[in-house]
C-alpha cells in the first residue's frame, strides 16, 4: 500500500469514527432533550404513528385512543374532557400541537422515552405493532367530581393535595372547555374552536390552579405572615399587637381598615392568634412592618413562593417580591399589594403546616405502565423543604382549626371533624369584585388532603361576596369526598 494510499485511508477511518460518534450522540445521548423540543415537529408526529397510552385516573381511561379513517391512524378520545380539561389537556396532529400532561408525557405516552428503549426492541423483535405506555396518575376520579360539581359555573379553581406525599388529587379549573374539541382532525373546525376558547374573556383555556392571570391570596396569606412570626422565635400565638380602628401605612397618607370597619374585638390590643381567628387586616399589616420584607419573604419562598414546580406539569411561580418598602410590605400582611399566589401554592402552604411543617413537592404521576402491564417507571415522593419546626407546626394548626369552628372561616366546618383552615377576601381596586379564597386541611389531627379554592368575579356577587359564604363550602365538599362522606 502506498503512503498516500494509507493517509487516505486513515483519513476515511477517522471521518468514519466522527460520524459514528456524532450519530451516536445525537440518537443516545441527546435522544430524550431533541424529542422534547418544542421545534422538533417529527417527534411529535411520529407519535400518532402508534396506539398512544391512556391516562389513568382512578384505575380507569380518561384518555385514549382509538382507530382513525385519516392519515394520523389513531384518534385521541377524552372522557369527561371539560372535568379533566387542565390534567389531561388535549393532542392535535392536525395542529401540531399538545398541552397538559399529553404533552408533559408525550415520550412515554408515545412510547419513545428513553425507559421505552428495550421494550421498543422486543416489540420489533416479536414483530408486534407500536404502541405507547399509560400514564396512572394520583389524581381521585371520586375528588375530581366533587371538586368540579362544587366549583359549577363560578369562574375560579380547586386543587387537592395529599399532605404526607404532595401527591395531587384533584385540579379543576371554570371555566373549561371540551378537550374533545381540540382533538380532532378537522383543522378548520379545531382552528375555529380553538380561536373562539382563546378570545373569550373568561379564559377557559388557562389552568387557573396552578397559572393564567395570578390573584392576589388575601387574607390566606396571614398563614405565612404568622408562619415568619412564630419561626422568628420573638413571637408566640398569644403575643399581643395594637388594636386601632384604622391604621394609617408608614410613611404614606393611605389608611388600612378591617373587613368589619371596627377594631379587632375588644381591647386596646389583640393576640396573634385571635387577629388570625377573627381575619383582621390591620394587626398584620403592623405585624409585617414589624418583621420587615426580608423574613417574609424568605419564609414565604420555604413553602414554595418564588419557585416553579414541574408535576409534570409546570406552575407559574407564586411572588413575594424583593426590597418592599414598609407601606408595600404593611398590604403584603394581609395578602394584597404585590403580592401573588396561585391555589396550588396556597394549597402548599396548608400542606406544609398539616404536615408538620415540612413542605413537599407536587406530583401528579404515581407510575407509567408499559402495553405488556409491567411498571415502567414509578415516581417518588420527595421534600421540597422544611417550612416550620414541628412544635410551631402544631401551634400553627391549633390557630387554623379555631379559625374554623369559632372564626372567620366557619363554612368549612364539617361534624365530627377538625378542620383547619383560613379564608380571605382579596380586594382589586375600588370597583372591581373581590376574589374570594380558602384553603385548609382535614382532618386536624392526622391530615388526609389539603385544598386551596380560589373565586375569581366575586363569585358573581362583586363585593358582596367572602371567601367564608363562597369559597369555604366548595372546600368543604371536597375534603368530605376525600374523607368519604
């Protein structure tokens, strides 16, 4: 062989390693993060070339797939698809398009996900035709009802989340929309639909339990602002703050009132504990400029404020902004100013003080199942944080649950149990209707789920409206459906 003739042959060998590596890191390595590229088109229409995977709720499909006369080969059906709208959300291969947990577990609905790898082989191998895995997720078909039937045409949301784990068991969102719609062939027709959903004003197509246009929390917020005060550990439940009739912001010509007009009860001075009971704004408003932005903030940002979660799905982080001035901070005290919170968070906050103070992070999956039945993966609980010590959790706790049987959020009381939990009353300028809230959990002394309601519009009743008449009762029946009542 020649010496040109062997430098030609190195040099062919070495092209042929490179392009073996590049390929390989393309189709191994970088497989999942190209697959889940928002611009990567083919992947997604690879996916309606196979029998896509349900998605489970309850032991039973609230999505699946079934043969279709056109070109995509499988149709995606949904059952109940107003209900399950903000879980399942929808799959248009006429669209190119997917949302909710279609598109948070589309590799493995698909059967691409890298875990697929081997299955995807012997499917080959034994000449068997494509199909994806099923999603099983932690919500309960049975609290889903409950929550959805109590939300009715309110325009808001309700989300339900197991204390111990963060597992989700219920997010429901009005108004909604028919997945069914979405998912079909028909492009012109889903393409109108889809424009009409869109420039509705009410936007149904938001998921209002964990994102869309956040609401101020009100007075659920007082549960962190006691949080920061008790873990400061220059506070007690029955460390005592002025008592005005008004409160006039520092440094500012605004004045503060409670929601009653008068002074919290009697006295020239109120307990923490009974300022929380009773829902005043004013001695949480003094009691936030006396803790500062700073502590606030940071024990706000330890039960998830300022963080997003992925569940699969993705939050819109809930915010406690950095450098407020007093006044901004005295109106973050009873959860107006700039402050904001979706119900998923606020659900968090509940969650963490039931659970003895450790906050855990959402998940809506519990495992995916391959065509074969085996489990193909199985998803963890895991900690998001330590909020409070488990002593000041339970001083926390006894405050919620006297907030409900003898306070300001008596609608959730349900007989024979002990609820805690926290209304609020958010305002949004001098005329528009107030956004009414609640969360709490139940039962108080081992605690099965945590729940957050949120009423936009003022529940139809502008400022006539609380989240104790509104928001409460919602909360109630979703919690005895879990309770099994």
């Amino acid at each position: 062989m020649t010496k040109e003739l062997r430098r030609l042959s190195i040099l062919m060998l070495l092209m042929f390693l490179a392009l073996f590596a590049s390929t390989s890191v393309i189709q191994v390595v970088q497989a999942e993060t190209l697959a889940e590229n928002s611009r990567n088109t083919r992947a997604l229409y690879d996916s309606y070339e196979v029998q896509r995977g349900s998605i489970i709720a309850s032991g039973a499909a609230i999505a699946s797939s079934v043969p279709s006369d056109d070109v995509y080969a499988w149709q995606r059906v949904y059952v109940d698809g107003d209900m399950w709208a903000p879980v399942t959300g929808y799959i248009n291969p006429a669209l190119g398009a997917a949302t909710g947990i279609e598109q948070a577990m589309n590799q493995e609905l698909s059967g691409t996900a890298g875990s697929q790898f081997l299955a995807r082989i012997d499917r080959i191998l034994t000449g068997q035709p494509p199909r994806g895995s099923n999603v099983e997720l932690t919500l309960d078909a049975a609290v889903q009802r409950a929550a959805y039937d109590a939300l009715g045409d309110l325009q808001g949301a309700v989300i339900a989340i197991e204390p111990s784990t963060g597992r989700v068991l219920a997010m429901v969102t009005s108004p909604s929309f028919d997945t069914n719609l979405l998912a079909s062939h028909n492009t012109g027709e889903v393409n109108e639909t889809y424009d009409a959903l869109d420039a509705d004003p009410s936007h149904p197509l938001f998921n209002r339990a964990i994102g869309g246009d956040l609401n101020p929390p009100g007075s659920t917020f007082k549960l962190v602002v006691a949080s920061a005060a008790l873990a400061s550990g220059d506070y007690t439940p029955t460390s005592t703050l002025p008592n005005p009739g008004s409160y006039q912001l520092p440094q500012s010509s605004s004045v503060v009132f409670n929601a009653g007009g008068g002074a919290c009860g009697p006295g020239d001075t109120v307990t923490i504990a009974d300022a929380l009971r009773l829902s005043c704004n004013i001695p949480f408003a003094e009691l936030a400029v006396q803790l500062g932005d700073t502590a606030i903030r940071e024990e706000a940002e330890k039960y998830g404020f300022n963080a997003q979660f992925s569940m699969p799905l993705t939050s819109t982080a809930s915010s406690y902004p950095r450098g407020l001035d007093d006044p901004q901070t005295a109106l973050t005290g009873f959860g107006q100013g700039q402050v904001t919170a979706t119900p998923l968070q606020m659900a968090m906050v509940s969650a963490g003080i039931a659970n003895d103070g450790v906050v855990m992070n959402p998940r809506m999956v519990d495992q995916v199942i391959g065509p074969d039945l085996s489990v193909q993966q199985s998803f963890e609980d895991t900690e998001f944080g330590r909020a409070l010590d488990s002593d000041i959790a339970a001083e926390l706790t006894a405050m919620m649950v006297a907030n409900v049987s003898d306070g300001a959020a008596s609608g959730a009381r349900i007989d024979g149990v002990d609820v805690g939990g926290k209304t609020g009353t958010a305002e949004n300028g001098a005329s528009r209707p107030y956004t009414l809230w609640f969360t709490g959990f139940a039962p108080a002394e081992n605690p099965e789920v945590a729940v957050a309601v949120v009423v936009e519009d003022g529940g139809g009743q502008g400022q006539s409206g609380s989240g104790n008449t509104i928001a409460a009762p919602i909360a109630k029946k979703v919690m005895e459906a879990v309770l099994g009542r």
